[in-house]
C-alpha cells in the first residue's frame, strides 16, 4: 500500500466533509486512521459507510479462478476482490483469508461440478449460502453466521456433485 493511496483516501473524506456526510471531528478520526493504516482493508474502513465514496486505486472489482483436475491454493497475504468467481471442475480450490486484505463485503460466484471448494474465513465474519444452488453435492458451513460480520461472505452459485466446506479460523 503506498502513500498515494492514503492521501486519495484523505482526499475523498475531504469531500465527504464538503457535502456534509461527516463532521469535521470524524474527518479528523478517519484521517488519522487512513494515514496510520497498513492494510488495504485498514483503508478502506474509513470509507464503508460513505455512500459513492469508493477507493478506486485500492479497490479489485472481479477475479475468476479457474480449475480442471488440478489445485488452486490462496493462502497468507492476498488481495481479495470484491468479487470472486470459482470456476472448480473435478479439482480443489482452497482459499485462506484469515491473513488476506479483504473488502468488507465479498460476493463469491461458485460454478463447482465434482469439486471441492475450502473457505477458510477470519475471526469476526460471516457468510450467507442461501443463493447457492446444489446438486447430488453439499455446503458444510461450519461458521454459522448469517448475519452481518465483517468481512461478510455472500455466496451463490451452482454445486455439482461438488462440496463446499466454509470454516472459520480459530485465532
């Protein structure tokens, strides 16, 4: 994360303080926050409540992971889109976000025929699989946790003969 990005963040609470969404004691908090932040994440949490304030430099729209017979691993620092399309035939898709810069809000798009798919979420969050479609497979969701956390997980999709194993760490 660089200097720039702070300083495009400062530069977006100024703007907020102009159109009246945050008093100038919260501008003075969130800038703090912003120039102290080391996380993306950090960062952007100055911004969640801000509507049509976005970090454009810091913000990943879409990425697509594709696998056939084989192994797609994330794990350790990562930057997490806000949204992640997992495209999982008859292979193993294990993603780690206990130590990944994750937005607040993460839609992920399954498309998994034979597969198996592993979340394993930080301490705090939460997910929703009601929009996830299953055929002669299954969702193990082992967190629980429909409600808002931060980050929050929305799943939806399709699983074919396929698992998805959603887990949370115990740090």
């Amino acid at each position: 994360m660089s200097d720039a990005e702070r300083e495009h963040v400062v530069s977006l609470l100024n703007k907020a303080v102009g159109r009246g969404m945050i008093t100038l004691d919260e501008f003075t908090v969130r800038t703090d926050t912003a120039l102290a932040a080391k996380t993306r994440a950090d960062l952007n949490g100055v911004l969640v409540d801000l509507p049509g304030m976005v970090n454009n430099e810091v913000a990943h729209a879409r990425t697509e992971l594709k696998n056939t017979m084989s192994t797609t691993t994330r794990k350790g620092h990562w930057v997490v889109p806000q949204e992640l399309v997992i495209r999982n035939t008859l292979g193993t898709t294990n993603l780690d976000f206990t130590a990944a810069e994750v937005p607040p809000v993460v839609n992920v798009d399954l498309d998994v025929s034979l597969g198996t798919v592993k979340l394993l979420l930080p301490v705090g969050s939460s997910v929703n699989t009601d929009a996830v479609e299953i055929t002669a497979g299954e969702v193990k969701d082992k967190v629980h946790v429909p409600a808002m956390g931060n980050p929050h997980f929305q799943l939806k999709g399709v699983v074919r003969g396929g698992t998805v194993v959603i887990k949370r760490s115990k740090r």
